[in-house]
C-alpha cells in the first residue's frame, strides 16, 4: 500500500459545496480549488500568469496494438521521453503532476496491459491515477450488475499492480458511466485500500447532466467520514452548448466546484468520426470558429472570440498571454485553450478568498452575468435537500 493524501487548512462554504484546502501529496501541497494545467495545452514562448499553476495533467490513450508495439520495441522509451520531455519543460519543481493513462479496447486490459498502464501513470505522477477504460463501460447501465463487477475487479488488479512497488497516493476513478447503485461499492474498495483522491470521469458530460450522480457521492463520503478528508478531481468536463446564434454563452464547467469538487482537469474526448463526416460537419456548421470561445471570469461567460474587438474587451489585466496573440486566435492553435487553462485557474485562487472571508458562494456567484438563477439554485439544492 502506498501513502496518503493529507487535507489541511480545510474550509467549507456556508451555503454550498464550495471548500478550500491544502493538499498535501508527499513532499508537495497545492490548495485548491484549483484548474489543471494541460501541458499539451502550453505554447513555446507563450506563458501564463504564475498564480494560476499547482498541478500538471498529461494524457495518454492506448489501444493493444500500440501497447504491443511500446512492448516489443523502443517506443515505450519514446514515450517516457517524450512525457519527461513536456513535464521537464512546462513543470515547476513545486507542480504536482498527475499522468492518466486511457484503454481504448471495448474489453479490460490483461494483466500485461494493466501493468504497462499502471507502470507509465505512476513513473510520471505525483499521485498515481487509475488507468481509464470508456469504452468497455459504455453499455455498463444496460448490463447492470455483471459489468461493474468486471470492472470492479480491474479496479483491485490495477491496485494491486501499483503496491506491488509503491511510494505515492493512488487516484481512484469513479467512471459517470456506471449507476449510482454501484457508487457505495466502488468506494468500499477505495477505502480498504486508504484511497481518498478520487477522480469523477464525466466524459463529456456537464455538471448539470450529473447532479443525482455527484450528490450520491458526496452524500456516500459524508456517511463514510471521508467528505473533510477527501480530495476530489474532475475529468473530461463537458463546457455545456455552444449554439451558434450565441456570441457569450454561460460557462458551466467552472460551476463545478460548487457541486464538491476540488480541482477541474482537462477536456480529452472527441466524437468518433471518420475523416469524411469530420471534415464536412466542419465545413457545413463553421464549428471550428464557434469552438474558439474564451472564459470570462468577471462575468463567468465564454465569449466567441473570432472578432478583434471581442478580444479586447474582455482582455484581462492579469493574463501573461500577450494581447496580440489573442487577437490572432484563428491561426495560433492552443492559443484559446491555453488562454482559457489560466484565466479559470486565476478564478480558482479567487474562489479561494472568497470561501475563507465571505463564506457565502451564491451571494458571488449571483454577480455573475451569465450564471443562470436555476444554476444557483441547484447548487444550494445539492448541499441542502
């Protein structure tokens, strides 16, 4: 069994969910809430306002083909190299790092597999998070029981594989694709082996789309004495619709630290479509420049961005991107993401102040142009009924 995580300087909000902490994880502590830095996300000679780091998330998807390959040639010494590489280059000595690891078979690793996952994710983390497997939960609600088992197994051969040789916290991953009857099980096996780092993969999902699922888990940490000792991560975090009629639409996924969570990791999912189909849906929608949306976080709006003067209004004083970058979104790939990576991590550290002096979230969040009234409420539903 590896170590654990250690809460300190714990404070809850008065009327919801939202809490500051210190997550101590070894020799390093960030505090959050906090926003992970996606460190494909970085651009050479691009930086970002300081304040806004803490930790560092790197991902990787393997199909068994590829896994095969790493194992019989050098690219498993590519690999490492090249996740090295980015963390070396884009990393503090002080950044936690988190590196997850994606199966992407419709079955469950073997034993091989599980300990090429499990090998990589632990050699590139601070705290070690379980291998991700999407594809076989898909159907998980339709096969019911029998499923999650299987899972559930993996889960404890994943574990097992990483004590074998093991001196960090371990991350457990509560997939949203699996029912809330099977929530109180899965934490079972994450408190018999001293896990209290989750990691809630939404695959795309939003907050709202999720609201019974996090309040069953937050309700399941309350009962097992874990909520004042937990630190919770969310995954694959859906924005919410962007229509194209909307020049701001409300960003919903930094609302998410209202429902308990402590940090908010990155993006990675994408809709599995051939070249084709992906290039005409592109071409016939304009989706590419309505994608280009940037955070606003006096306002919590996700502005289209295409147009320079859009741009400079909203512009913020303490961003470390240069302005002209900005303003040339279109060709300057990342630039949006990257842009968007610190100015939600900025918000992290205000939302931090704001919980330890005012207490009262929903009185801040009600400021907020673009935080709707149903949103707030919700977020005071899922703490008080």
């Amino acid at each position: 069994m590896g170590t654990e995580i250690q809460i300190k300087e714990l404070t809850f909000a008065e009327d919801s969910l939202y809490k500051t902490q210190r997550v101590k994880v070894g020799g390093k502590s960030f505090l959050t809430p906090s926003k992970a830095m996606d460190i494909k996300r970085y651009i050479p000679g691009v930086g970002i306002n300081q304040a806004a780091r803490g930790i560092n998330e790197a991902y990787k998807t393997f199909t068994a083909e590829r896994i095969k390959h790493a194992q019989t040639t050098s690219r498993e010494q590519e690999i490492n190299r090249e996740i090295t590489r980015l963390i070396t280059k884009h990393a503090t000595e002080d950044d936690t790092n988190l590196c997850f690891v994606q199966f992407d078979e419709n079955r469950l690793p073997n034993k091989d597999e599980i300990e090429f996952l499990t090998n990589l994710s632990y050699v590139h983390s601070d705290m070690t998070p379980l291998p991700l497997i999407p594809r076989f939960l898909k159907d998980v609600k339709q096969d019911g029981l029998k499923r999650f088992e299987e899972y559930n197994h993996f889960v404890k051969e994943a574990i097992d594989c990483i004590n074998v040789l093991n001196h960090k916290p371990i991350m457990g991953v509560i997939p949203l694709a699996i029912s809330t009857l099977f929530i109180p099980e899965l934490l079972k096996t994450y408190i018999k082996e001293g896990i209290t780092a989750l990691c809630l993969d939404f695959q795309g999902s939003t907050v709202n789309g999720s609201v019974t699922t996090i309040r069953r888990l937050v309700k399941e940490l309350k009962q097992q004495k874990m909520l004042n000792s937990s630190f919770i991560y969310s995954f694959n975090l859906g924005s919410g619709k962007l229509p194209k009629s909307k020049e701001v639409v409300p960003a919903k996924d930094i609302l998410s630290f209202g429902f308990g969570f402590d940090t908010i990791g990155g993006m990675h999912v994408q809709k599995r479509l051939d070249p084709e189909t992906r290039a005409r849906i592109i071409s016939a929608q304009n989706i590419f420049e309505n994608s280009l949306r940037l955070f606003n976080k006096e306002d919590y709006g996700y502005y289209r961005a295409t147009k320079k003067e859009t741009v400079d209004k909203i512009y913020p004083k303490d961003s470390r991107i240069p302005l002209a970058d900005l303003e040339k979104i279109k060709v300057h790939r990342n630039m949006d993401k990257l842009f968007n990576q610190e100015q939600q991590g900025l918000e992290a550290v205000n939302l931090r102040q704001v919980i330890r002096e005012e207490h009262e979230l929903l009185k801040y969040l009600g400021k907020k142009q673009y935080v709707e009234g149903n949103d707030i409420k919700t977020l005071g539903n899922v703490k008080n009924k």
